[in-house]
C-alpha cells in the first residue's frame, strides 16, 4: 500500500472529451482520474476549455498535476481517489454529548 508522499506521477496524459487524464505511476500502476464534476465551476472555469485541458504536464518531484493559471491537485489525492481502500483512515473526532444540549 502506498503511503502519503509515496505516490509520484511519471507521465500524464489528457483526454479532453472525457475530462479525464490517464496517470502513470512510478509503481507502474496507470489510472484514470476524472475531473468532468469540477468543468466550469469557480478556479476550474479554465480547464473546461479543451485547449487548456490538454496542457496538463506533471508537476516537480512528480508530486502533482498541473494547469496553466496555477491549478494543480496533489498526486496523493489523485492516487487515493482511485484507491480509495488504501487512504489513511482519518481519526474520528470524538464529541462529548454531555456539553451538547438539544433547544427547548
């Protein structure tokens, strides 16, 4: 299981008419990460436009994926979002009922 910062990006390519970008790990493992829900909405507004879409490239250290207009998305989300059962278990906040107190 790859752990946090394990996960670098060795080659990415874009596919425009899916929104997707077919991303090779160093692992040797490839996915296909989606990113047709973020089309047109606020930062992402840019990537919609295919010319810009297909200018993806890796980021330093294989750590990212990259945008022009400084968009970018970590590798390790990238990775998690296609690998959901490896992603760190987040720790469960514990909340204390006795100070929560329903309205009359």
């Amino acid at each position: 299981m790859p752990k946090v910062l394990d996960n670098i990006i060795t080659a990415a390519v874009a596919d425009p008419m899916t929104h997707t970008v077919t991303v090779t790990w160093a692992n040797g493992v490839t996915t296909i990460n989606q990113f047709d829900h973020l089309m047109g909405k606020g930062v992402f507004a840019a990537i919609a436009d295919p010319a810009v879409f297909t200018q993806v490239r890796v980021g330093d250290r294989g750590r990212s994926l990259e945008w022009p207009g400084e968009i970018d998305f970590c590798a390790d989300a990238l990775w998690f979002e296609t690998h959901p059962a490896e992603a760190p278990q987040q720790p469960q906040r514990k909340v204390d009922t006795a100070t929560h107190h329903a309205a009359p």
